[in-house]
C-alpha cells in the first residue's frame, strides 16, 4: 500500500514558481510515534504547501493532532490538539559545505531530493513529536500539589507549613526588630 504522504513532485520540478497543495488526513499509527501522549488511533491532519525553485522544492505547511497527557503540577488529565509548522527545503544539489560568502539559493540544511517523489511521513513525524507539550498544565496558575501532605490544592486546602526557614539567616532574623526602630 502507498503512503498518502508521498507526493509526486516531478510537475513541480520541471517549471520554477509551479505551486502545489497536499492535504491528507492520515491515521497516526502510519508515523510510528511511539508516544504515549498521541493515540495510535488518532487522525493527523496534514496542509503543505509546495512551491519549485530553480534548484528544488520548497514545503511550508502545518499538521494538526490531538495530544493527551497529565498536569505537571496537580497530575490531573490534559488534553490538547498540536498544530506543527513543517519548514523544509527538498534539493537535487545538496551541498557539502557552505561557505559564508556563497550566496546560492540552496540552503545548507536542505534535504535531498531523490527521484521525483518526496515522502513527508519523517518531516511530520518530527514536527509533531517537538510540538507536543513534555510538562503541559491543566491551566496556567495550577496551585499543583502539596509536597508535603500531596493533596489537591485547587480543590482542597491543608494545614501543611509551606514556608521553610533558611537557618543561614538566623541571625539576621533576630536583628531584624531592633535595627527596623533604630533606622527611624
């Protein structure tokens, strides 16, 4: 079975400036994420844009999937959807080494272009894995968790001592009633 993110790009390399749209709504097993935050059963929806150049293909676009996870703070589910920005430079002539004055429109990090086919299940796969949140929070001021006692505290309070008492600074402490009257 062909993958529905192989795209035939020979049209695109025979006229600089031809433009092309690749949609494809791809079942997320077929990228081999290996992550537990993406459901293998998940759909990944992917938008590229491809544009020829005079040495190759240029591909601008995004893929869209559903992540879910736990709250770094109070362990609670999370669920989100990731839209990953795909930026790649497909070329025929890859450069071995680029020096600073040459002003070729190849750039150094292009990936080569072999055949007339690009396969962009690698490039998604990559995007989408650095897009989806390592430490989500279930809502940007998660009181988290109690380290002491562990209780939730955005639904519960606890009577646990929060503050710790650097004993390096005792000292001060104890001047600090006498010098605040003695500055006035």
């Amino acid at each position: 079975m062909a993958s529905t993110l192989v795209v035939n790009v020979l049209d695109l390399l025979r006229r600089a400036g031809a433009e092309k749209r690749v949609d494809v709504v791809a079942a997320a097993r077929q990228f081999d994420f290996a992550d537990s935050r993406i459901d293998d059963n998940a759909d990944v929806e992917v938008a590229i844009e491809l544009e020829s150049s005079s040495t190759g293909i240029v591909a601008h676009g995004a893929a869209r999937v559903g992540w879910t996870s736990v709250c770094r703070r109070c362990l609670r589910p999370v669920a989100g959807t990731v839209a990953a920005e795909i930026d790649e430079v497909f070329s025929r002539e890859v450069p071995k080494h680029r020096r600073e004055s040459d002003e070729s429109v190849v750039a150094a990090d292009a990936e080569p272009l072999i055949g007339d086919q690009i396969d962009f299940t690698l490039p998604v796969r990559e995007a989408v894995l650095l897009a989806v949140p390592d430490a989500p929070l279930c809502r940007d001021d998660c009181p988290g968790l109690c380290p002491h006692c562990g209780a939730d505290r955005a639904t519960t309070t606890c009577s646990c001592v929060t503050f710790v008492r650097d004993e390096r600074w005792a000292a001060l402490d104890a001047l600090r009633g006498t010098l605040d009257d003695a500055v006035e």
